[in-house]
C-alpha cells in the first residue's frame, strides 16, 4: 500500500502550502477591502447615522483602531485570526466564526445533495453519451450540456422558481424554512421541501463539466488499444465498460468532482442568493452588501479552505488510487 | 485442409471528401492464403501495406468506418460477422504488438485470467506465467512495471491460455532485443508445434524467416507473393515477384539496394500491376490489368513475367505473353 511516510509527507507539503496560500488570500482581500468606499463605523451605525455627530465617529473609529495605517491594521487582524479570534459579525451581532459555522450547516446539505446529483447523473450521462457515440441520445447529452453550461445559474435559479413555485406551485418560492412558523415546529420535511430546487438549479448546472469530461475520456478509453484487444478476446460492450471503462474513466472523473468545489462554492452563493437560502452563499453576499468586514474576510479564509481541501482531496486520490504513481514512487 | 483460408480478402473505409460526399477508399483487396494446423505463416510487407487491418479484419474488429468484404473459412466453414463474433478469443486468438494493448489500471494476471476458458483461470495463468519463465509476483503488476521482453510473455500468454487454435500475432518483434526477439518467435514455433496455425504479422522477415514455413507478401493491400520461408536464400533468384526479390535486396546483407519509388497509397493505385511503375522489368502489358494470383513452383504470384524453371531454357513467359496479345 501506500508508504504512511510518504502520506505523512504529502500532508505536511500541503498543510504549507494551505498556510502560504491563506497569507496570499488574506492580504489581497484585506487590501481590497481596505481600498474600497465601506466604512466600518457607517456599517456599524446603519440607521441611527442621523444621530451620531463627527466626533462620537471618530471615537469610534479610534477605539476600533481604524486611524492606524492598513499594514498595522492588517497585522493586528491577522494575528487575531491566529489565535481564533475572526471578530464579530456586525449584522448578526456574533463572532464571525459561529456565524459561518451555523451557516456553512446549512450550506453543507444543499451542497453536498447538489454535489452528488451532479456526480452521479453527469458520469451516467456522459457514460452513455460515450457508449451510444453519435446517437440522437449522444447528441442531446452534448447539446444540453453546452446549453447549460453557458446558462448562469442564478437565471436558472429564477426560471426554475417560476414554473414550479409560482405556476405549479409545487415547491416553495424560497427561503430555507416555512415563513410564520415556530423554529421547533419547523420539520424535516419543512426543510427538504426547501431544499429542493436549490439544489436542483445547482447540480444541473454542475452536471455540463463532469458529463462531457466522462464523455471525452470513455471516448479515449473506448478507441485505445487496450479495448480493441479486449473485443479481439470476445469480450462483449457491456462487460468492456464494467472491466476497462470504469477503471479508467471513474478516478479522472472523481478527480474532476472534488476539484469542482470552487464551482460549488460560487454557484452556491449565487443560487442560495436567487432563493433566499439561509446558507453560507447568501450570509457573504449580505456581508458584501452591508459592509460587515469582519465576516466577509472570514468567509474568503473559510472559503479558500474549502476550496484547497476539495483540491488536495482530487490531488490525493490520485494518488493513492492510480497505481501508476502509487508504485512508481514506491519503487 | 487448412485451418484458416483467406479469399479475395477486401477491407475499405469510408471517409469525408467534402462536407455533402461521402467515398469508399479500399485498403485490402484480393488478399489469399491459407495457414495449415502446424504451420507458421509470415505476412511481410512494408507499413503502409495493409498488414494490421489484414489482422483486425481477420478478427472481426475493425474500426466502425471500416468494412471487409470476402470469404475467411475455419476449417472449411465460412465465418460471418456474427460466427466471427463467436470465435474471437476463442478459436482465434491476438497477441497483439505492444504493452500498450494491456489496460493500464488492470493487474496482467488478471488481464491473463480474462482469457482463460477453462474453469481454473487462477492456476492456468500461473501455469503459463511458470512456462514462459515469468516470475509468480509477475501477475500482481501493473502494465508499466513490465520490461519488453516480460510484456511479450504476458501477451502471448492471453493467447497460450485461451487455447485457440488459430493464432494471429501483430508485430510482435520491434523494439526487442535480439534475444527476446528469437524467445518471442520460438513460443509461436512451439504453438506451431503444437498443432496451431500460426500467422506472424510483420515487417522483419530476417527473423520471422528462422520460424516461418510460408511466407505471403503484401504490397499496396494485395498478396503479390506466397513463397516457401526456403525461397528467401542468396541473391532472391528463386522468389517469383519482383518486389518480393527487391524487399529481399534490400536488407543490409543482401546487397542492401533500395526500390526505387514509393508504394501508392491507397485510392491512388494504378489501374494495372501495383507494382507496375516502380518495377524494372514492367512491359506495357503490365499496366494492362491486375495479374490474377497465380501458382509457380510450389508457391504462387501475382505477376505475369514469373515464370517456372522449365521456361528458364525455353521462351519466357512474357514473350509468350506478348504473342497471345
């Protein structure tokens, strides 16, 4: 099997890199934030501007440190977030790290529901596709996969609520639970009906990529030699795609789904927007909108994770699972 | 009777002329021979000549845009698609010509096993594997961790294991050492031996010669000569087809001469003899028509100057020839 050392170094050498990324990630978006028109003390106040006077903003502006240089003020932020501390979120009124905790909850489910439909129907899709090549079935897969990809998801978000929520009614317009109703009495039931077309509108955009990538390699797989001796040793289609295609075609395609979490992530944020959904996506693009600084940089760092994990986890597959780097380096 | 008989052979393939027209371009035609139970054939000839299609038409697995037309008889029954179907891996078997034709995530053992149509495939393959010297841990590789000369035993082995009586190898010699060279031939002598009919595809005659019995010539898709492996001895002078003598010539120690000219590609063949316009005892009536394959001294040609022993005192054919015109 694979040497525990060399999984140990491979770890470490992306537990590094992880770290030099967050430095890389946390000046830009620090300095963005820092360049653009927010004001930290107007976001704070919000409403009650008329009433506070010039002075009680500098106050505040002093005691929050905001008159320091942005380097300093970088520095004493990132250490901060060093130590655990990502501040508080000024329109939830709590620590950054709570919020994005209860929100990436939520996010999780629509993610991880939207993550697998999109797996599972693209690599059949696009298995078939390859299988039936140049079929009216073949032609339809690729047809509706460059539609879609071209299609932005929140679009998609609002068709697809329109004719099932507002014509047919089928599923509600948004939101992640029933509006007027008791967060005890809220069911499960409750919650999956909203989840429903959230997560749709998000895998079928997802379903385009991983389709036509199994597609593509099955093709490749299909005209190699290997396959060709394959059929001259009798073997039939069916058993051919069991033996050869899946092995060949299912680790590229597993690769290419953990290295989608970026995709996720951003259609998460636009879908979740579109529909109301209490998740992550639309805590950050309430924390853009409103200026709440503290949770907008926590949300970037919890992001780049997110996103570095899927891409160390495809990273990894690779190579533990093909044995062509697995004992090529063990040997 | 022979196990395996091959007449007037013919594959083409459809291809795009422009965006509206379609055209049949053939590859093959009149391709005829017959391999015995016993019998080692070698099919030589240059690449460009048709010699792989020649092994995936045989097997019923050319590509999709491909079609193949003509009789191809098992032990004097012919085989259509379907029947073709039924006895691939079974009766006649490939060994392919490189690694590359091993899937690369499979273990090779596994790859053997899949051949196998007994109902031990386990102790079949480490059979053979223990035959042709390949270590037991062998079967627990990965395609890449062969050497050449391991991965030559691991793809005649598929064929060892399936116990097919007709054997068809594709090149199996480039890029081998002289000694993995005669090891791979000797396993197909000994399959030979072992009463299979043995067909050796390739473009080495110099090696394929120390195994073969026969040997069919192809040139721009057509047989041009079946000739005794014995014919192919000294200056070439007892081999029938100018171009069999030229390719004979042409190695480095037999005068190393080359053939002047390139063979036609295929949709670009002349109307008479191919070989016609590079063939230095051409006549006009070479361009006439194709010669049909016809039998001279225990083999047979496809040329209409060849000509028996006895002539060589007389007239020769061809004058003979140009009389009857």
């Amino acid at each position: 099997m694979y040497g525990l050392r060399r999984t140990g170094a491979f770890f470490v050498r992306k537990a590094a890199r992880l770290v030099t990324l967050l430095i890389a990630v946390s000046i830009l978006s620090f300095s963005l934030v820092s360049l653009s028109p927010i004001d930290p003390v107007q976001a704070y106040i919000g409403a009650d501007l008329m009433r506070v006077g010039a002075e009680q903003r500098e106050n505040i502006a002093a005691y929050w440190g905001l008159d320091a240089p942005p380097p300093e003020r970088y520095l004493r932020w990132a250490s901060a977030v060093v130590r655990g501390d990502l501040g508080t979120s000024m329109i939830y009124r709590e620590p950054v790290a709570k919020v994005i905790q209860e929100q990436f909850f939520h996010s999780l489910l629509l993610m991880l529901a939207a993550w697998l439909m999109s797996g599972v129907i693209g690599f059949l899709a696009g298995s078939l596709a390859a299988m039936k090549k140049d079929s009216w079935f073949d032609r339809f897969i690729v047809w509706y996969c460059y539609t879609l990809a071209a299609t932005p998801a929140f679009w998609l978000g609002l068709v697809l609520m329109v004719v099932f929520s507002v014509w047919l009614g089928w599923f509600p317009v948004g939101m992640g639970v029933p509006a007027g109703v008791l967060a005890e009495q809220v069911t499960w039931l409750d919650k999956l009906e909203h989840l429903v077309l959230p997560a749709i509108t998000l895998s079928i955009v997802g379903i385009a990529p991983i389709a036509l990538h199994t597609r593509q390699k099955l093709i490749e797989v299909l005209s190699s030699d290997y396959v060709l001796f394959a059929r001259a040793r009798g073997e039939t289609p069916l058993s051919i795609y069991r033996r050869h295609g899946l092995r060949n075609i299912a680790f590229p395609a597993l690769t290419l789904q953990f290295a989608s979490f970026s995709e996720l992530f951003g259609g998460t944020v636009l879908v979740e927007h579109v529909f109301s959904y209490p998740g992550l996506g639309e805590a950050m693009v309430e924390a853009g909108l409103r200026g709440d600084v503290p949770l907008l940089l926590g949300i970037v760092l919890f992001s780049t994770v997110f996103v570095f994990i899927g891409n160390a986890i495809a990273d990894f597959i690779y190579r533990v699972i093909d044995p062509r780097l697995r004992e090529a380096q063990a040997s | 009777m022979p196990l395996l008989e091959i007449e007037r052979l013919a594959v083409s393939f459809t291809r795009y002329r422009s965006r509206w027209g379609k055209e049949k371009v053939q590859v093959l035609h009149d391709v005829e021979f017959s391999v015995d139970a016993g019998e080692v054939v070698a099919v030589i000839g240059a690449s460009g000549s048709g010699k792989s299609l020649l092994a995936h038409a045989l097997l019923g697995i050319l590509p999709e845009n491909f079609s193949a037309s003509g009789t191809i008889r098992y032990r004097g029954e012919p085989l259509d698609a379907e029947r073709l179907k039924q006895m691939r891996g079974k009766e006649i078997a490939l060994v392919p010509q490189s690694v590359r034709f091993l899937d690369p995530l499979m273990r090779v053992g596994a790859q053997v096993r899949l051949s196998v149509r007994g109902d031990d495939p386990y102790a079949a393959q480490r059979e053979v594997f223990h035959r042709y010297g390949l270590a037991p841990e062998t079967e627990n590789m990965y395609p890449f961790q062969l050497s050449g000369g391991m991965a030559r035993r691991v793809l005649v082995s598929t064929a060892t294991v399936s116990g097919a009586r007709v054997i068809i190898a594709d090149e199996p010699t480039p890029g081998l050492q002289a000694e993995d060279v005669r090891e791979a031939l000797r396993h197909f002598r000994e399959h030979a031996d072992a009463g299979c009919a043995v067909l050796v595809i390739t473009h080495d005659i110099e090696s394929v010669l120390t195994i073969a019995d026969r040997v069919v010539v192809l040139y721009a898709g057509t047989t041009v000569e079946i000739a005794p492996a014995a014919d192919f001895t000294g200056d070439g002078s007892r081999l029938r087809h100018p171009y069999s003598r030229a390719l004979w010539q042409a190695l480095p120690q037999n005068g190393f001469t080359p053939i002047p000219g390139t063979q036609p590609q295929p949709g670009k063949w002349p109307s008479g003899c191919l070989f016609a316009p590079r063939c230095d005892q051409a006549s006009p009536e070479c361009t006439f028509s194709r010669p049909e394959l016809r039998t001279v001294r225990a083999g047979q040609v496809r040329c209409i100057h060849a000509h028996s022993e006895d002539d060589e005192r007389g007239i020769s054919i061809d004058e003979a020839a140009s009389d009857g015109i």
